[in-house]
C-alpha cells in the first residue's frame, strides 16, 4: 500500500474515529469502516481495520471494564464464535457488494424491531436489564450472536448490532459501554487467526497499523472525554441513529 499525503490524512482520521466509537460514540465506528473501504478493496480494508479496532478495544477495557455486565456476554460468546466461522466461509463465496446488502439488511430489520419494540413498552416502565432480556425471549440473544459474528468477519459491521442489543437490555451507558468494550476485544482477537489464514493481516499492513495507532488513541482518549458529558437518553438516540444509518449506508450503497 503506497498512501499519498491525502490518503495518509483521511486514514488518520479515520483511525481516530476508531478510537472514539470504542469509548464514546458508540455506532460512529461504521464511519471509519466506510473510509477505509473507500482507500483500499472492502474485503481488504475489513484485515487492515482489525488491529486498529483492537487498539481502541484495549483502551476502552482499561477504561471501563469495571462496568462489564458480565451476564450479558455469557449469552452471546458461543453464538457469536459460530457467527465467525460461519463469516470466514461466506468471505470465500460472496463478493463485497453481496456482503454489504446482506449486513445492511439485517442491521436495518433489527433497528425497527427495536423500535417496534420500545414503542409497545413504554420508556418510563421500569424494567431492569435480567427483565428485559426475558422479555426479549431465548431466541433474542442467540440470533444476535450469530449475526454479530457473521458481520464482524464480513465488515467489520458488528457494532450497530451489538448497539441494538445492548439498548434493548436497558444498560446504563456506562454499563452498555464496559460491555461492549470486553466483548469486541475477545471476539477481535479471537478474528485475527481467520484474517491472518484469509491473508487479509500481513506483516506489511501491520506495519501501517503501528503508524496509525497513535490516532486511534487519542480518539479513544476524546472518547472518554465525551462520554461523561453526554446524557443517557441522548446517548441512547445517537447510538440507534448511527446503527440505523450505517444500516442503510450498507444497503443502498
């Protein structure tokens, strides 16, 4: 890969976007996606992203991990492996416009479940997180599992998915945050083997990672600034537009 200056300065900012979607704005990171995909091949940019996306992870665990649900990620870890390898043979036989209608999709259909959802449970019931993943039924969390795992290998598109999830259990935003923050970073490292195996991670492309590791954590660092200032209803309406539109992005192209 031989970046121009332009190309250097648009993968900086995209590498910070990174790190902000990974400590405070959540769904932002479709962004940095998007750009990415638009300097390289978009199977391509889904190897190149991973160590930057890892990077982020290891801030935000350090930041708020004191704040994992732990029971949350209990019900998603298996669903979520068998989503991957399940990603890893569709990279084989799908092309990158097939991949993107296919999670553009799903994340869109799941935005208005959500929404279906909250509109027929009022937002001032007071229903608390074990509650509200009954209420969902056992199929909920398996479902997404499977999903996020797929579009995780496929796009690097998991997190408007695990967004819709972590509303739909009712997590504070420092609670939604913590855990998503220990999820990404077992199920990126637990990625890096299938990318690697896909030739999608090599020594070269980790070399401009490095380069660009001092952007994403300073994203991560303004992430952390943001979060606490922002309040939790508002919070929770950004994170649902950003997966809404990142759904839509993806479909329509």
């Amino acid at each position: 890969m031989n970046f121009d200056a332009v190309t250097w300065a648009l993968a900086a900012f995209a590498a910070l976007v990174v790190g902000l979607s990974k400590t405070g704005v959540p769904g932002l990171g479709m962004l940095s996606v998007a750009i990415f995909a638009n300097l390289m091949p978009a199977k391509q940019a889904s190897g190149f992203v991973l160590p930057l996306l890892i990077f982020g992870d290891l801030v935000a665990v350090f930041s708020y991990r004191q704040h994992t649900e732990w029971s949350h990620l209990r019900r998603l870890f298996l669903w979520t492996g068998a989503g991957v390898v399940l990603g890893a043979f569709a990279m084989r036989v799908i092309d990158n416009q097939q991949a993107k209608i296919l999670v553009g999709g799903m994340i869109v259909v799941l935005v208005a479940l959500h929404l279906w959802r909250k509109r027929r449970v009022p937002a001032s019931a007071a229903v608390t997180a074990p509650a509200a993943a009954t209420e969902h039924g056992p199929g909920f969390a398996p479902t997404i599992g499977v999903l996020t795992g797929f579009t995780t290998l496929v796009a690097n598109a998991a997190g408007p998915l695990m967004a819709i999830y972590l509303l739909a259990m009712r997590l504070p935003k420092m609670a939604f945050v913590g855990t998503a923050a220990v999820f990404f970073l077992l199920l990126n490292l637990f990625k890096v083997p299938f990318m690697v195996g896909l030739g999608l991670i090599t020594t070269d492309s980790f070399a401009f990672n490095l380069a660009l590791a001092p952007a994403v954590l300073a994203g991560a660092f303004l992430g952390r600034w943001i979060l606490p200032r922002v309040s939790q209803a508002w919070f929770e309406r950004l994170a649902l537009a950003l997966s809404a539109a990142a759904g839509l992005k993806l479909l329509l192209g």
